[in-house]
C-alpha cells in the first residue's frame, strides 16, 4: 500500500515537473521564434494580425538593417572587443583562480574577500567613475602624447569589460578547482613539474567544463552590452553592435518599419546562439565536478 502511495506521489511529482518545465520553455521559446518569422515579414503585415503567418521571405529586412544602420562595421567591432575581452579576462581569471583556491598565503583571505566582494557591485553605477577616470587619463595623454588614448578606443573597452567580469569568473573557476582533488597535483609535483607547468598541463585541461561556461556567459554579456559602450565609445565609426541597434530603432521614428527592426535583432541574437549551439555538449558536463570519483 506504502509503495503504490509513493509511487502514485512520484507521479504526480513528475508530471508537475514536466508541466512547469513545459510552460518555461513555451515562454522562452515563443518570444525568440516570433522575432524570427517577424523579421521575415512585409512592413504591411504588421498592421494586420501581427501573429499571423508571413505571406512570404522578405529578406530585404536584412539587407536594409545592414546597410541603413551600418551594422556589419558595428558588428566587427563587437567582435573585437568581446574576443580580446575574453582572451584577457580567461589568462588573467584562470591563473588567479587557481592560486586562491589551491594556495594559502598570508594575504589569501584578504584577496578572496575583495573579489566576492566585486560580485555584489552592479556595473551600471560605476560607469560615471569609470568615464571620469578615463576622461582624466586623456587629459594627461593629450600633453605627453598629444591626443586622446583612453576614450574611444575598442582595446580600453575590452580591458574595462575584463575587470567587471572577474569578480564572477573568478568566483566560478575557485569552485571548480576546490572540487579538484589534489592527487594529480601532487603527482605533478613528483614527476619534477613545477607549481606553473602543473598547472597549464594538468590543472587547466581539467577545467575545461568551466571555462566553456564562463567564456559562454561573458560572451553573452560583452555582446550584447550596451551603457558602458555607449559610454566609452562616441565616434560613430567604433560603436558595438547594440548601439548600431538602437541607431537602427532611431532612424525609424518617422515611419516605422518593423520587419527591419526586427531583422537587426536577429542580427544581434544569431552570434550567440550558434556559439551555444556549439558548446552546449561541454557546458553540460558542469562545473562542479571532481577529478577524482571513488
């Protein structure tokens, strides 16, 4: 009786599951879908049943939002800035968090503090302080070098977006590595590898699952990020792909046309998706998950 009450109870536990999990992905998908089928569709449409079934592939959208908005260049320069950004943030995250993790020194604690303590600060009430400083810096730069460096430059806006991303990617690699049993390490060590050769040989391959999530979530947010480049970046020439966006949604105020409003956001979504659809194998596996089981 026991067991037909528990089993009738998993049921239910289930199929609650299933209807949640169900619904979570109509929502999530729905939104993502209708951008795509609306980017395909005629302006005129739109002012009939804007859920309706497009009478055909409108791709001019594309080509409008590419040329009116000048996306493509918008577009490398998001590149740019999001690789170099990430290439920056893993060579310096990867190493500093496998020191706090794996090492106790006198001022361990006091470095571990001040990175979780970055978790708590939202970027978005810095970026005035951050303007200012660099603002500062171009005065000093316009007397030695005799024009501006920090402003407007596609490489300082990778090193700012860098440092605003560490605090979390630090924090997310120091999880992995303390999963880590130290077996290998000491393994390392009686081979005759050193504390840095451990590490890029051994450590790191490890910690592969983690860093395909963290390159994935910061390159989430470095492409689609938008008030510290509208911040940093004022020349038209070397805007990111979101600004290009909204100047796409600016020129539309007079007569709107949907459809390549539309097309620009699937313009800004493909880059990411196709990079999760590349890597979702890897960041299934986790991130929390030991070397060593048994």
């Amino acid at each position: 009786m026991k067991n037909d009450q528990k089993s009738s109870g998993s049921k239910v536990y289930k199929a609650v599951i299933y209807i949640v999990l169900t619904i979570l992905a109509i929502v999530i998908i729905v939104p993502v879908a209708w951008v795509f089928i609306a980017s395909i569709k005629q302006n005129s449409e739109f002012y009939g049943n804007p859920w309706s079934i497009p009478e055909g592939i409108h791709l001019q959208n594309f080509v409008d939002a590419w040329q009116k908005a000048n996306m493509g260049s918008y577009m490398l320069n998001s590149a740019i800035v999001t690789v170099v950004a990430i290439v920056l943030l893993v060579v310096i995250a990867l190493p500093a968090a496998y020191v706090l993790a794996r090492f106790k020194f006198k001022s361990s604690a006091f470095w571990n503090i001040i990175f979780m303590a970055g978790l708590f600060i939202n970027v978005n009430y810095i970026v005035v302080p951050i303007f200012l400083m660099l603002n500062n810096g171009d005065k000093i730069a316009r007397g030695i070098l005799g024009h501006p460096f920090f402003l407007n430059n596609l490489f300082i806006l990778s090193i700012v977006y860098a440092a605003t991303a560490l605090p979390f990617t630090i924090y997310l690699l120091s999880g992995y590595f303390k999963s880590l049993a130290k077996d290998y390490e000491e393994a390392a060590y009686v081979d005759g590898a050193g504390y840095c050769r451990t590490m890029v040989q051994v450590i790191m391959p490890m910690a592969k699952p983690s860093v395909v999530t963290v390159i994935l979530f910061n390159f989430l947010a470095f492409w689609n990020e938008y008030i510290i480049s509208m911040t940093l970046l004022t020349k038209p020439e070397i805007k990111t792909l979101p600004v290009g966006l909204m100047n796409l949604m600016a020129a539309q105020k007079s007569a709107v046309e949907y459809g390549q409003m539309y097309a620009g956001l699937v313009i800004v979504m493909i880059p990411t998706l196709v990079l999760y659809m590349c890597v979702q194998k890897k960041l299934t596996q986790g991130m929390t998950l030991g070397g060593l089981k048994g």
